[in-house]
C-alpha cells in the first residue's frame, strides 16, 4: 500500500456508505476498491462472471475477505441489466451513495479510415452504451452526499494515431460527465483523467500513477464536498498533488 493510500483511508471515514464500482475487478478498479473498503464502506462490484471476481478477492489479500465487498454476478452493460442491478443494490443495501466507473479497456487497431463494424462496436458503442446505462440507472438515486465518478483517460483531449476509437469514447464520456453535471447541479458528478497507470497488469515507469493513488483520489473525493468537476490526475505527483490540496480544503 503507497503512504498516500494509508493516509487518505485514515482521514476519510466511509464506514456505511454503499459504493458501486462498475469495472472493479479490472487493473484501475482493483485499486478503487481496496480504497474504499478500507475507507470502511461497503463495496459492491458486480461481476459478470464467478471467475472474476474470485481473482479480485484474490489479489485484495485480507480484504477479500472482508464482509464489506460484494461481487453479484450481474450483467450492467444495457440499460435494462444496469436498471435490475440498482434495483436489486437499493433493496439488499438500502441505497446507493457512491458510484466509481472505472469501465474500459485499450484498443490499438489502425486508422480509424480502416475499421470494421465489430471494431466500432466493442471499443466504442457498446463502452459508451455501458457507461450510459449505468449513470442513467444511479445519478437519480444519489442524494447529492457522494459522488459519481467516471474514470477516463487522458485520450479524451489528445489523440492517440492508431487508436482513435479510444480516443472518441474516451472524449465522449468526458462530455457525458460535463452533461451530466450541468443538468443535475445538486449532485456531486466528477471525472477522474488519468494519465499512465501502474497496475498488477503493467509495471510502467516509477512516476505514473498507481492502482493505489486512484483509489486514495476517489476515496478523497467521495469524503470532502468538492463540486463537480474533472480531476487531472496524469502522474503520481499529480495525485499527491490533489489528495493534499483537497484534504486541505476540507479542513480549512
């Protein structure tokens, strides 16, 4: 665990809040996750298969075991599958507080002139369909206390040549957030941009952000009244950066 991630878990008691973490059992997610159970919150991240989330219970060490994760197997990715999975969130736990989306994935396949149908379909439509499922079903239950989060890329405002459907999803969830927001200025619905992340899957290089630091900068956001907005979050200084200067804030 980085000092940074101990730190936060600390001075952000979360103990009963319910947080959904759509993506958790990915390399970003598993960093979420581990945040917020130790924040003390209780954690569900749906799963669409046993196996997955068996592997996150299994890299989270000890807090796989914690009473305070949740891995439904559940389908959220359509409208109808994320609308049942709040539906059944609401009635197990009561509600909803926090919504962390880490939901995504690389795709390096050429020139977007040279893309096929299946390409258009599983690095862009069915990611944003994914990510508009699960908003349209959580935003209205929120009580404006926590916080909704989408995490993206820093592909959405710079783009990557070979890689550009990436890049048009990405950009088109940072303007979902942006929509999102002016629409419903009473709840709290940020974007969390990374830059270069250090995961279980890829080393990277010292100075990227890690699994850890996410979590911390989520956990931080859900624990103070930040408004919403995006986060740039493209480096681990970038992360210390941010989890300072907000606690600060709060405390002031």
């Amino acid at each position: 665990m980085s000092d940074t991630t101990a730190r936060t878990s600390t001075s952000h008691d979360l103990t009963g809040r319910r947080v959904l973490v759509p993506g958790g059992t990915g390399g970003v997610g598993e960093g979420i996750v581990r945040a917020y159970l130790q924040a003390g919150a209780d954690v569900v991240v749906p799963t669409r298969t046993t196996e997955r989330g068996e592997a996150l219970r299994a890299t989270l060490g000890a807090l796989g075991t914690s009473p305070l994760l949740h891995l439904p197997t559940h389908d959220y990715t359509t409208f109808a599958g994320a609308a049942a999975l709040v539906e059944e969130m609401t009635t197990r736990r009561g509600g909803i507080d926090d919504v962390v989306v880490p939901v995504g994935g690389w795709w390096q396949g050429g020139p977007l002139t040279e893309i096929g149908e299946d390409d258009w379909a599983s690095a862009f439509t069915d990611l944003t369909t994914a990510h508009m499922a699960i908003a349209r079903a959580t935003i209205p239950r929120l009580d404006g206390t926590g916080a909704y989060i989408v995490v993206v890329g820093q592909s959405a405002e710079f783009p990557v040549p070979g890689s550009g459907l990436v890049s048009m999803e990405q950009a088109a969830l940072l303007m979902m957030q942006r929509v999102l927001a002016a629409e419903s200025p009473e709840q709290r619905i940020h974007a969390m941009e990374l830059g270069p992340v250090r995961t279980r899957f890829v080393e990277g290089e010292p100075g990227w952000v890690s699994t850890d630091e996410i979590g911390a900068a989520a956990v931080t956001i859900s624990g103070t009244d930040l408004g919403s907005r995006t986060v740039s979050i493209g480096s681990s200084a970038e992360a210390h950066a941010f989890i300072e200067e907000a606690n600060g804030r709060a405390a002031a």
